[in-house]
C-alpha cells in the first residue's frame, strides 16, 4: 500500500502508479484527520465514494451534503468539492476513480517530430481547430487550461482559474502577463512534461502535433503536488492525489486530440477542393467550379438574417401597433421590407456603395427601434457613394456582430460607420463601445476568420478574398478609450468603369 502524505490527512493507494498510462482504475483510502478541512479543488475525473468510519459533510459546488457512515456517493466530473471532518476521530472513505484513458501515443509519435510546414501554415491548422471546437467543446470546460502556438505566443485561455491563481495573480491573468502565459518551455516539445510555476503550483503540459507537425502545447493542471509552506497551508491549499493529477492529465490529452482531429478534417475538407479543381483539366470546368463555390459562399452571407434580431424587430413592430404609434410602425415596416428587398432581389455580386450604406443603415435604424435612446448612431461618410463599387452585403454583417458579441453588457451603446476615399482606396471603419478585447483575443479572432469556419466575420472575409483575392486589409482593434473597431481597406473601383449600371428601380 503505497501512502500519500497530505496537509488534511493522507491516502492510502490500494495500487501502486508504476505506469499511468496503463491505469483503468484509481482506488484509495482516504483519511481526514479530527476538524480538518480538505480545501476546495476541481476534480478532473468521475468519483465514487463510500464512508468507512467517522462524521463529516462535503460542500459540492457550494452545496451541504451530510456523509453519514456507509453511505455511497458519485461526484461527476468539473465539480467543485471540499469536505470537513467534524467528529474526535479520522474520518475515512473509500475513494473510486476512472479517468478517461487516452494513450499519448495515438495523439502523436515523438520519433516522426519534424517540420513540414512553414510556422504561418501551422498557426493556420491551430487557430482553425481552436476556432472549431470552441463552442462545442472548449467553452463547455470548468477546467483550467492555456494554448499556445509553435512560437509559444498565446492563443487561448481558459475562463476558469483556481482561487490561489485568483489570489496571486488576479491582475496579470486578466493581461494575459500572468507567469504560466508566458511560456519559457523550449519548442519544439517532443513529449508531455511538468512546470512549476514561482507560488508552487505544478502545471502539466501536452504538445500538440498533426501528423509530424507541431502546432502548439496546452498547458494546464495547475495543483499543488507536495506539502508546502505553512503560510499556503493557512490559505486552504489543496494537496492534490496522484489519481486527480492523472485526471488533469488526461484532461489535456482530450484537448490535443480534439484539436488533432480538426486538423484531420481541416486537411481533407482543403484536399478535397483540391481535388475537385483537378477533376477536370478543362480550364473552363475549373473556373466554373471556383465561381460556384464562391456564389454558394456569398449566398450563406447574403441570406444570413439573425433570427433574433428578426423576432425582437417583428415583435417591437407588434407593441407599437397596439400602443398606436402608427407613423414608427409604417418606418419600420419599411426598412424591413427593404432589407429582405435588397437580400433577394439582387443577383449580382457587387453593387454601389450607396445601395451597400442604405442596407446598413435599414438594419441600424431597426436596431434603433428595438434599443430606443439606449442607442447612439454617428455615420462620418466623406467619398461620392455612388461612385464606387463594392461587394454585395458586407457590411451589415460587421455591424450585426456588435450587436451579438460586443454589446452584451452594455446600457448605452454607441455605434460609428466611418467612410472615405483616399489614395484611390475606400476606407471602412465599424467602431462600437462595446466588450473590450484584449490582444491576444483580437489576434485569435483575425486569424479564425481566415480559416473559413462559417461564421459571420469569416464568411465576410471569405466575401472579400473571392472579390480581391489578397488585395484588401481587414484589421480588428480594440482598447478602452476607441473601443472595438474593424477597419477595412478595399480597391476603390468605379461603377462607370466597370459598367455596371446604377440601380434605381429599388430607393433604399
């Protein structure tokens, strides 16, 4: 029986780790001594508990659970749990744990490390396969994690930190300063390892490679492996057990694997546009091919009416007809109409600029509707509008995003469309008081977008690319005083030179 010395008690290991790898099953004793308190921690793995001997209670995620003697309880993964002993005597339980098993080495082979691509291809493949499985995946975490790129620069963060991360690091984890962000682990790494960091707390970290190429690391853990100094143990340190390391552990094998498999499907969806350009060695079949693609990408962005945004409108439109206000009412009906108007009707892929800005504004003006005073609009045009050519509803997508993502939290929203003419180019500025994001949030979404994930900005930056292939700048910026802002650089192409003739069956 192997003992594992603890600052609340120990634990009696029924199994001796030899190799975790191999380990399907953790099984202990658990002993907490007279009035100690085993502090709050984040279990990684499922866990079945039964009560051998003593009193006590637990609190899992901040709920009393009374353990009276043989009693069985299952603790699911991503809970928060502490427990008290309250009685004269040790009190003990048996402790039954099963972590997900994954073997590091069908994530990747060590031996095969090497580069093929160049580090721009590679961030590519990374930040395409964080971007996919986000939502689905990473956000559903309650676990603490960071990843970084092959140059070790930060591309993701967790929203869930320890409390002694919290106590001693509070300020630099919100600017990403933090020293577990800051990664001082040579690259390339060719196997999982362990860090300390200066308070003491170990952090685990796992490559991530795709097929011989590495892409990044995650890093996370981030527990207390040994006694420390009696100042930690007064803080409520929590002495984490072997088979909760191993939890974390394979924690982040689930992370690198699901990245790796993105990557698998990143690679053969781009193989297999590849190989459908190549089916044909007629030049006329691939151009039509290409123009398809590219007409069924616009047709994703230019049908993409938020639901939301629909219901709230109709349903403003709904009180304002029972209230009276009839003359709002008829306005806003009319913008309506001429959004889903100029959405259908148009059979082109470009339009002029004037059409393009009256969209934007229809939306805005719905917008305005539903949000009343609480929103502010300020337009700054400085070029002849119907002068110029542009791609047919894009901006009206960059607009909508403030409205879905910056403008959660906040009371007095403020708006500002800013466009102008110089050095024959059209400048686009979208800026809005919303959420502000921090660099490495900013450079994770600009790098997203180019990955062709079908969200609203990647498809507008798809929009862009097919209209001026790499002819055109698309920046995101955000700090506290100018807000969150996305500034578009476009070639400034004159309708009359093109010949494309001015639309004024439809006055926007």
């Amino acid at each position: 029986m192997n003992r594992q010395q603890t600052g609340w008690g120990y634990i009696d290991w029924l199994k001796p780790e030899a190799d975790c790898n191999k380990i399907t099953l953790n099984v202990g004793i658990v002993s907490i001594a007279p009035h100690a308190h085993m502090s709050a921690h984040i279990h990684f793995t499922e866990q079945v508990i039964y009560i051998l001997q003593g009193d006590g209670y637990s609190l899992v995620d901040g709920k009393k659970i009374e353990m009276p003697k043989d009693a069985i309880f299952h603790w699911k993964a991503g809970v928060i749990h502490e427990m008290f002993n309250t009685g004269e005597t040790l009190f003990k339980h048996l402790m039954v744990s099963c972590p997900d098993n994954i073997n590091p080495d069908k994530i990747f082979n060590a031996n095969d490390l090497e580069y093929k691509i160049t580090n721009r291809e590679a961030n590519e493949y990374l930040y395409a396969a964080i971007d996919g499985i986000r939502t689905q995946f990473l956000d559903t975490l309650h676990y603490t994690y960071i990843i970084f790129d092959s140059m070790g620069n930060l591309v993701t963060k967790t929203r869930v930190f320890p409390n002694f991360c919290c106590a001693h690091c509070s300020e630099d984890i919100l600017s990403n300063s933090a020293p577990c962000m800051c990664s001082k682990i040579p690259r390339p790494i060719r196997e999982e390892g362990k860090i300390e960091c200066p308070y003491g707390l170990t952090a685990l970290y796992m490559p991530i490679i795709f097929q011989g190429i590495f892409l990044g690391y995650v890093e996370g853990g981030f527990v207390h492996t040994s006694l420390m100094m009696s100042k930690h143990q007064e803080e409520g340190v929590y002495i984490t057990p072997q088979s909760s390391i191993l939890g974390a552990q394979m924690l982040l094998r689930r992370i690198a694997k699901a990245i790796v498999n993105f990557c698998e499907f990143y690679k053969f969806k781009s193989e297999l546009m590849e190989k459908d350009l190549a089916l044909s060695s007629k030049e006329q079949y691939q151009e039509l091919l290409v123009a398809n693609l590219k007409n069924a990408e616009n047709s994703m962005t230019d049908l993409k009416i938020n639901n939301h945004f629909l219901f709230n409108t109709l349903n403003q439109m709904a009180s304002m007809a029972i209230e009276g206000g009839m003359l709002p009412l008829y306005q806003s009906i009319v913008d309506l109409s001429k959004m889903f108007y100029y959405t259908l009707r148009n059979n082109n892929n470009t339009v002029s600029l004037d059409k393009e800005l009256e969209y934007l504004k229809a939306y805005l003006k719905l917008q305005k509707l539903r949000y009343g005073d609480g929103l502010t609009l300020h337009y700054d045009v400085q070029t002849n509008l119907s002068q110029w050519l542009v791609p047919f509803n894009f901006l009206m997508p960059i607009a909508e995003n403030a409205f879905t993502h910056g403008f959660s939290d906040i009371k007095d929203k403020q708006l500002t469309v800013r466009v102008y003419e110089c050095q024959n180019q059209l400048h686009f500025v979208i800026a809005n008081n919303g959420k502000v994001l921090d660099s490495v949030t900013c450079r994770a979404i600009a790098l997203g977008m180019k990955s062709a994930t079908a969200h609203g900005l990647s498809m507008v930056y798809s929009k862009l690319r097919a209209a001026y292939n790499d002819d055109f700048s698309f920046e995101i910026g955000s700090d506290v005083e100018a807000g969150t802002s996305i500034s578009l650089i476009l070639p400034a192409r004159e309708v009359k030179k093109v010949g494309i003739e001015h639309d004024t069956s439809c006055n926007l």
